[in-house]
C-alpha cells in the first residue's frame, strides 16, 4: 500500500513499518542512474501514520522562510496539516518503482 501525502508518501516498508519518501530531484554531486525526479527515501521509518504525518508537518513548517509568532506558527501548521489531510489518497501499489 501506498499513501500519498502530495510531495511526500508513506510505502509500506515491512509488516510494521512504513518508509517516508518524497518526490525530488536526486542529490547534486551524486551518482544516479538517471537525474530524473523520482520518489526518493527520506530515511525515515515510521510505526504509525500520525507520527509520519506529523514529521512531514514540522519539516515543511521548518522549512518556510518566515518570522511569526507562536500564533501565526500555530496557524501556519494547521494550514500545512490541512492541506496534508486533503491530498491524503490511498492506493494499491504499483510495480513502477
């Protein structure tokens, strides 16, 4: 199974876990078989969807370029978890990776 979370998803890993991936370019100045943008491993294992969710929520709000305060961070979250929830799509797993 796979759900996508828009530029991240959560692939099951094995029977207990699940892997983070996200949809990126591969790294400058490594070796690839193809510069394709790809779904690629954040290294990053979780045991539950919330916990996954909730990682990818603070990652993107630490990735923002902005000053607020603790108000407008709160809301800034809910914004990110919102639109999380709303890109959440199950689906089987394809054999194209």
């Amino acid at each position: 199974m796979i759900i996508n979370l828009g530029s991240h998803r959560l692939k099951r890993y094995n029977s207990r876990n699940w892997l983070l991936e996200e949809w990126r370019e591969p790294a400058k100045g490594r070796r690839a078989k193809s510069d394709e943008a790809k779904w690629r491993s954040c290294d990053r294992y979780f045991q539950s969807i919330g916990a996954a969710m909730t990682w990818v929520a603070e990652h993107e709000l630490l990735d923002e370029d902005a000053e607020v305060d603790l108000a407008g961070a709160i809301r800034e979250y809910g914004t990110i978890v919102d639109r999380l929830k709303g890109a959440f799509d199950v689906e089987k797993e394809a054999d194209d990776d």
